[in-house]
C-alpha cells in the first residue's frame, strides 16, 4: 500500500464524542482518511452507499438501525464490504450475531489504538481479525447448544417474569408445552432453575432486559 492511495474508511456512531475521537484518532494516520462520519444505522448505510469506503468502522447499539442490521444492509447491496464491529459490548453472542452478519472483525473500544489500526489494516487486506479474547468467546458460543426459536421467544418472557400459564397465553400455546420449552433451556444452558437461566440467558447477551 503506496501512501498515495490511504485507507477509506466510513466511522458510525451514535456518541458524538466517541466518533469524534475515532475520527480523529484514526484520521491522522498514515495511509488512512476518513471519508464519512454516521450518527445511526441508517446514516451509515447510505454513507456507505456514497462514499464506498474500503472500511467501515460500526458501532453495535446505534439508533434507528443497530450495528448488525446496518451491515446487513450494507451487504446485501456490496457483499465484498469489509466492515468492522466496535462496541463495548462482549457477550458471546453479540460476537457470534455481528460475525454471521459478515463482519470482518470485532473489536472492544477499549482496545489498544495499535490494536484497532493493526484491525482496520488486515480487513483492508480482505482477511478476517479476532482478538484472542473475542475469540475464546466465539468459540464458547459456536461449541453451546443452540435454542430454537420458540426456545429464545419463551426464555424474552421468563425475562420479563412472566409464569407459565402467562407465557402459554401469550405464545398461544398449551401449559405442558410452555414447560416443555423450560425444561429443554434449563437444560440446554445448564442451570437448574428459572432465575439462573435468566442470569445465564443475559450474561451471554441471549437476551435483553429492554
């Protein structure tokens, strides 16, 4: 890569201070440019569109579209997008989702700024970059027993509370059924009661108290 032709690089946000500061940080590198800031998903989607940057920096939790839905936007329309996650977010299935949506690479906004330019290089390269932490916790996710749908619908109630015959009403489906589903997630999370399966379910990012 001759200095002549810098990385392009497309930076969304929804914190103005965390994306002025990446801009900035990332700006005065050599043999990299930012061509367009984003403040949602939406914005970063039709920057991108625009701009065509080489790399896209997204953040996960962004308004109006999320980190994920965005470069799912992104590549359906541009399937060789290279596009970066950078979140504060960890759990293993926010790494596992923004992965399978074709990500090129995840990375904490606490990681080292060599770290971050070393990641926005080797996309730029076309390979993929998984931190060592990240992936000790992708591995974690991919080895996991996976919940079904109706599985992940009945563990979003047992979040909110609600009993079994609540969770039957609201699913339409019968009281023996709704147990049923309990028993295979307990299972399949390995804890012994409702309560440790919510605990476990929001620790590994499975579901949200939103």
């Amino acid at each position: 890569m001759s200095s002549e032709t810098p990385i392009r690089i497309l930076i969304a946000d929804d914190h103005p201070i965390v994306l002025q500061g990446l801009s900035a940080l990332v700006g005065q590198q050599p043999g990299m440019t930012v061509v367009a800031e984003a403040r949602n998903g939406c914005e970063a989607v039709e920057l991108f569109g625009i701009h065509h940057p080489d790399v896209a920096l997204l953040d996960l939790q962004m308004p109006e579209l999320t980190g994920v839905e965005a470069l799912q936007s992104i590549k359906s329309e541009f399937p060789q997008a290279r596009i970066i996650i950078l979140t504060t977010y960890d759990t293993d299935e926010d790494i596992y989702q923004g992965l399978k949506a074709g990500a090129k690479a995840y990375l904490l906004k606490d990681a080292p700024t060599a770290e971050l330019l070393n990641a926005i290089r080797t996309v730029h390269r076309g390979q993929k970059y998984i931190a060592v932490e990240v992936g000790a916790k992708l591995a974690a996710r991919m080895e996991g027993t996976q919940l079904s749908e109706r599985e992940r619908e009945v563990l979003t109630h047992l979040v909110k509370g609600m009993s079994n015959q609540q969770i039957s009403k609201a699913l339409s489906i019968s009281d023996g059924t709704v147990k049923f589903h309990v028993n295979h997630i307990l299972s399949k999370l390995g804890v012994r009661d409702r309560t440790q399966a919510v605990i476990e379910a929001l620790k590994r990012g499975l579901v949200s108290l939103k």
